[in-house]
C-alpha cells in the first residue's frame, strides 16, 4: 500500500500512469516512426580517435625530416652528445650491476639494456621540481635526475643489495618517489602527488612510469580516469618492453596500442613514441609537460621499446622467446643509432667512444666502491628496516620495532647519515 503522507508515487503507479497515458502513447508511435526511418537519427557518430606514433631518428641513424630543427644544428649536436654518454653510462652500470649479482654482490637486479633511451629522453625533459615516480627498472632516469650520479648509482646497488638506505637516498635532491616493486600501485600515488600540485596551484607535474604489464591492472585505469575527470598535470609514461616477465605484450591488452588506453578515460593527449629513439622521447615529454603545466591535464605516452635481458638475474628469457627475436630487436635498440648519426654529422668517432667507456667504467667502479664501503662499514641497523616510509611511525609499526629490536642480533648501534 502507498504511503498517504509519501509526496511520490511509486514506481507500479507511474508505471500504470504512463502505459495508461495518451501522451505515452504518442511518444511511442513517434519512437517508431523514428527507428524506421532509419540510420540517421539511430548512428550517429558520437566519438572518434586516432593515435598518433613519432619517430624521428630511425634505427640506422637517420634523421626525419620532420625533426625539430635543432637537431640538425650544433647546439642539438651538444644535446645529442650529452644524452649518448648518458645513456652509455646507464649501459656500463647495468652491466657492472648485473655482475655484481652474479657474484653474489647484490641480491637480484632488473636490466634496463635496451630501454635507455627512454628514461633518458624522460628525465631531461624534467624540470627540477617535478616529481618522478617509476617501477623497479627506470635506472636511466634515476641517475639523470640526481645531481650526484654516482650517489645514485651507489643508491640503486644499495635498494638490489637489500638495504632499506638506497630507498632514502634515492632522489635525495629532489621529491622524486623510492622505486616502486610492486606493479602498477605507484600511479595511484602520482594521482595523489598531481592532485596535491593542483590544489596547491604550483606549477609542477608528476611524471609515472609505468610497464606494459602494469596496464592489466585496474590501478592504471582508475589512476588515468581521476587524472582525466580532475585535468591533473600528470605525465604517465607506458614503457613498453614487449614483456611481463615471460608474457608477451599481446596477452596484456587487446587494444592495438597502449597509448590508446588512455582514450577511454578521456585523456586528451595520448601518443606512441618509438622509445629507442631519444629524440622523440624527449620531445613528446616536452610536450605533455608543458600540457600539464598550462592546465591541459595529463598525458599517455606509450614507448616502443624492448627488454634485452631477461626480466632480472633470477629469470632467463632464452625459455619463453627465441635467440632470432632478440637479435633483431638488437638492431634497433637506441645506442647504436644515436652513435650512427652522431658519428655522421662529425661529433663522435672512435677515439671518443674509447675515452668514454672508460670514463663511464671508472665512474661506475666509484659508485660500486662507494656500495662496497657502506655495506661492510656501515651496516644498517633493525632500524632501518623502519624508518624510511613513514615520517612519522606509527603506533603498531613502533610497537614492532621495538619487537624487532629485541630480537636483532645487531650490535651496530651507528646510524648511517650518509656521506
Ligand atoms: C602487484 C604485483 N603483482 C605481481 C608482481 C610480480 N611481478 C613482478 S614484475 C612483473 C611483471 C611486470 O611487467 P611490466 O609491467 O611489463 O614491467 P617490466 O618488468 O617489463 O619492466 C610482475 C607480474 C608484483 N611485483 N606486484
Ligand atoms: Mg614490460
């Protein structure tokens, strides 16, 4: 029985209402005129998209012509120059790095061989005061964007050797965020990074890399969607490595590209870039960067690049691809090309790649002496295990410290400040 006092009526009486109704009636009829008359009114084209792939220097060392101009010039020579002894420096360090762990130096390491030309071109088109979060594998841009490179080379062998102090000192002169293991959790805090740069009216941008595996989970998707809705100036960068440890990029999405993803959530500016071309990397993160900061909102950049290596020391590859498929994707990883049209416009030539690598090994040999020195004389503590995700602890994390503190068989009661 309907309430007399309820001012509405309930769903049966309008339903009653409405068949009952002449009006009704007419509206029907009116529906059915429409539908016969046919495709007009009934498909209308409502939405549409394309994806857009830049590529400017192509795997034998040519230059588009369509490149920015510079790069045909001295001053984009310089560039281009200063972003190869990067990138081969990033390539001696993962080498050093994953030897390390052969020997029993480091616990586990994930190589980025193949990959450094996308953090590269990432993380120079950062400003200082831009915020970069990334996965376990985005070496490159790590060691671009901390001023003391060799520190944070020291960091990263620190984070694989298992010390807690290479997540702290990670990015020590900047807001970037520690490493991120565990896949895709971290674009939920680059949403809540960009939201905060938002509210605060500053004009930052929160940069998050991210791997094509991570796009299978609903993280990526709710993070893009409250990007879109809240126009945040937030860059996501999808390095796409052909691989989720041994699942192909094909069993990760049906979409034909992950740059489309960001379609459906709304973002606005959504590109492929062939990631072993720095150049375009570079660009395209120019361009979303400058998006989100002039209040365009964010960005989906898809990079086009492969895995080398296998996923980390502890996988090997040659059981799920072929020794063919890797060869081939060799011929177009990003050094060999930048080297290719660097030694053509006159910039670079063999005397200056010899003094480079050795330059580079010298530097990493540094960073692994300055690992060595920490881990045998400056052990860290139960403490650190702690300390280093919340600036405050909270109660039941004290309580376990202290738990743990009971129990620590360490008699080290130096706290390690750094150098
Ligand atoms: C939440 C979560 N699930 C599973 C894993 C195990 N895991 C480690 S790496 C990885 C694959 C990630 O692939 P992708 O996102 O393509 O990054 P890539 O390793 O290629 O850089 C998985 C599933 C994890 N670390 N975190
Ligand atoms: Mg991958």
């Amino acid at each position: 029985m309907a309430d007399k006092n309820d001012p509405y009526p309930s769903f049966s009486q309008i339903h009653i209402h409405l068949s009952m109704s002449p009006v009704w009636d007419r509206v029907l009829s009116e529906r059915a005129l429409e539908i016969r008359k046919g495709e007009k009114t009934m498909k209308r084209e409502i939405a549409k998209f394309s994806i857009q792939k830049v590529e400017y220097l192509d795997p034998s060392g040519n230059l588009a012509e369509d490149a920015p101009a510079v790069y045909g010039a001295v001053e984009g020579h310089a560039q281009l120059v200063e972003w190869y002894k990067m990138m081969v420096l990033g390539r001696v360090f993962d080498a050093k790095a994953s030897n390390l762990q052969k020997t029993g130096q480091i616990g586990t390491y994930p190589s980025m061989e193949g990959q450094e030309a996308v953090g590269t071109g990432v993380a120079s088109a950062m400003e200082d005061d831009d915020v970069l979060l990334t996965t376990y594998r985005e070496h490159d841009a790590r060691i671009r964007r901390d001023e003391e490179q060799e520190e944070a080379m020291t960091n990263i062998l620190l984070c694989w050797g298992g010390d807690e102090r290479g997540h702290k000192r990670a990015g020590r002169n900047r807001k970037d965020f520690p490493l991120c293991i565990t896949i895709a959790t971290h674009c939920g805090h680059a949403v809540g990074v960009a939201m905060a740069m938002k509210i605060r009216k500053e004009n930052r941008v929160a940069v998050c890399m991210l791997g094509d595996g991570a796009t299978s989970k609903g993280d990526v998707h709710e993070a893009m969607n409250w990007a879109s809705v809240w126009r945040l100036p937030l860059v996501f960068v999808i390095v796409n490595n052909q691989y989720a440890i041994s699942q192909p990029r094909k069993l990760q999405s049906g979409a034909e590209t992950l740059a489309q993803l960001g379609v459906g959530a709304g973002v606005q500016f959504c590109k492929q870039v062939d990631g072993n071309d720095v150049i375009a990397m570079y660009e395209v993160t120019v361009e979303a960067l400058e998006r989100a900061r002039s209040g365009q909102g964010p960005t989906v950049i898809e990079a086009l690049t492969y895995r080398l290596g296998s996923h980390t020391t502890a996988d090997d590859a040659s059981r799920y691809r072929s020794a063919e498929e890797v060869e081939e994707a060799r011929k177009n990883e990003p050094l060999i090309r930048l080297r290719l049209f660097l030694e053509r416009v006159g910039v670079w030539n063999e005397t200056n790649e010899v003094a480079l690598q050795a330059e580079c090994k010298e530097r990493v040999e540094g960073a692994v002496k300055a690992y060595r020195n920490i881990i045998e004389n400056h052990p860290q503590t139960v403490d650190d295990m702690f300390v280093h995700m919340h600036a405050k602890l909270p109660a039941t994390l004290k309580e376990q410290l202290e738990i743990a503190r009971a129990f620590s068989l360490d008699t080290t009661k130096e706290e390690y400040h750094g150098s």
